[in-house]
C-alpha cells in the first residue's frame, strides 16, 4: 500500500459500530450522503485523530483550495430585547446582562460599515438582529438594508430569527444571498437550551428559506453542556436536509456573565477539532466557518480546524455582541500559515446535494 493512502481502520465493540463500506467508502471520497445515522457518523469522529484529521483533510482538497479562507463581517444591526429565552445569550431580555437593548440601525449607517469592512479584505456581510422574528413594519427597511449593502459589492447574510414564508421571498426579492439560523444542538438537547420555540421551528425557517431560493447558513454552538453525541445529532440533521446548508457555522461558546451557562465549561480542543472534521467529511462541498469563541483559541488550535476543513472565519474586532481576534492578529496568522483570503462565492462553488 502506498505510504500516503488511508486505509480507515475498522472500529471493534470497545470503540463503536463498524463502518458499513458504503459509509466509509463515500466519506473517505467526499461523496454527498442525506442518510446519515448517529453510528455511522460516531464510527467516524472516534477514529484515532491522524487518521480523522487525514481524511478531512484529504475530502476538503477535492472541493476547496486548502490555502484559502473565506472572510466575512458580522455587524449586529439590531441589538438586545430579544424575548427568546435562549440561555447562552446575553441579547435575551430574560437575562440581566448589562446589555443595553436598541433599535434597528439606519441604512446609511449600515453601509458605511459595510464599505469599512470590504476595505479589509470582507467579501460578505452578515448583518443579525435580535428578533424572535422580524415585524412586518420592519421589512421595508430590512429590504432596503439589503439593496444598499448589495450595492457596495458585497455577498449579503442576515439572520433576524424565525421568517415566515413570505417574508423569506420578499428578502430573496431584495437580493439577499443567506440566512443564517442556526439549530444549536440537537433535537434531544435542544429543550434544555431553549424553550421559546422548539426545533421543529428552526427547520421550517430554514425550509422557508431554501424554498425562496436563499443559500442556508446554518450549524450550531458547542460548549452548552452537551454530550458529543448530541454534537454528531446535530451535524446528522444538517448532513440529512434534503439539500445541506451552504454555510455550516460552528461556534464554541462564549460564555457571557448573567446567562445560565456563564460558568459552563469550554468544550476541548481536541474535541472542538473533532466535530470540525466531522462536518467536513458529512457535508463535503459546504462551507464550514470558525464563528464564536475564536478570541479564546490558540493560533496552533486554529490551525488544526483549517485542516480538518474549517475554511471560513468572521473578521473584525466584534461579532454580535462578544469579542473576536483583531485583524493585525489574524493577518499575522495567515501569514504563518501561508493562508490567503478566498473571493470566491459559495455559490459559486460545486453544488452541495
């Protein structure tokens, strides 16, 4: 056998199912599946590291350049006030913390940010608003925020919390190229994150979305007090949409002073660097973004997500609300890491089925 070819090692019963080789076989050649299982794909994430790591790397340079990272800025256009009780989130009124609630931004104020951020290297712009879901007095001006920022040069995102079916078309009318909702965790775990709005409503935003004709942008939070198979259950429910999500965002938790889980404890690295992989291998022509939590990753630790596929990050001294690295750090990153900024859109890219 050649030295440099993977021969995946079959799991025994200490370690898990064995892999069926219609599973390991699709994995190892990024071929696109919808009927994942929670074995099929824990057979995959407890593979001894190397080879994981082998692997994902290996299925991540048949779709994408390994050298490039796509860029994009986060701006929070709305913040505070949100009646959801989501609670990891310092934007939740149920929580006091110190957060002053406001109201939607202007556009004009909107798009000078926007113009700051393409100037530094952003190639699109996601813009939140901490809604339960968007007023229908509000649309007009969402609308026009997405024809300003359009405008400018750059790939729209949004994420305003639940749409209904007609208020995803009126945003794929006004341009908007993503929607971002994440499904945080899994379905077994989820009520125990949120209890506002249940995870059968996160999936028919996101089918309203896709039904629109918008690109889905969608994954979830780790470091919320939950099990890695809860971890593999949520990247099983994106892997098995009927279409997987353009964008899978993977966010290790920052935990925010007031929120219930303000001491929660961090998720490891390695096990953070596990699920990246896993997305990757699960989802091949998606990508996968290094969201929250970045400010608390070393540049080694960082490192190790771009190889397991990670190829797309936030840039930008702030997300929503919580810290991210400063662009003289990520740039110097980059630099270490022979990285270049990608340009290309995702939709662009080879389809995703």
């Amino acid at each position: 056998m050649n030295q440099h070819t993977l021969k995946t090692p079959h799991h025994n019963e200490a370690s898990g199912p064995d892999l069926t080789d219609a599973f390991r076989a699709s994995a190892a050649q990024g071929a696109p599946r919808h009927d994942w299982t929670l074995p099929h794909a824990r057979a995959l994430i407890e593979l001894p590291f190397m080879d994981l790591m082998f692997m994902a790397q290996s299925v991540h340079r048949r779709t994408f350049n390994p050298n490039e990272v796509q860029m994009s800025t986060l701006l929070s256009i709305k913040t505070g006030g949100c009646q959801e009780d989501c609670n990891y989130c310092s934007q939740s009124s149920k929580f006091d913390t110190g957060l002053n609630a406001t109201k939607l931004m202007d556009t004009e104020a909107i798009t000078t940010a926007a113009r700051r951020a393409k100037q530094t290297g952003a190639s699109r712009y996601c813009m939140g608003a901490a809604w339960r879901s968007p007023k229908e007095r509000d649309m007009d001006a969402l609308c026009a925020i997405i024809e300003g920022v359009k405008d400018i040069g750059l790939e729209t995102c949004m994420t305003l919390g639940m749409l209904t079916e007609e208020q995803a078309v009126r945003l794929k009318k006004a341009g908007l190229d993503y929607y971002n909702h994440n499904i945080d965790t899994s379905e077994e775990f989820y009520s125990e994150i949120i209890t506002t709005r249940t995870f059968k409503d996160r999936l028919e935003t996101l089918q309203y979305v896709r039904e629109a004709g918008i690109n889905v942008c969608s994954g979830g939070i780790l470091g919320l007090g939950e099990s890695q198979d809860d971890r593999i259950s949520m990247l099983v429910t994106l892997a098995n949409l009927p279409q997987h999500p353009e964008s899978v965002p993977i966010n290790r938790l920052v935990p925010i002073a007031g929120t219930q889980l303000q001491d929660a404890p961090p998720v490891s690295d390695l096990d953070f660097v596990r699920t990246i992989a896993l997305a990757r291998l699960m989802m091949p022509g998606s990508m996968v973004r290094l969201s929250a939590g970045r400010e608390t990753m070393s540049d080694e630790m960082q490192a190790l997500c771009f190889l397991a596929g990670a190829n797309s990050i936030f840039v930008g001294e702030r997300l929503l609300t919580t810290g991210n690295p400063d662009e003289d750090k990520d740039a110097a990153l980059f630099a270490r890491l022979g990285l270049t900024p990608s340009h290309q859109a995702e939709a662009d890219l080879p389809d995703s089925p």
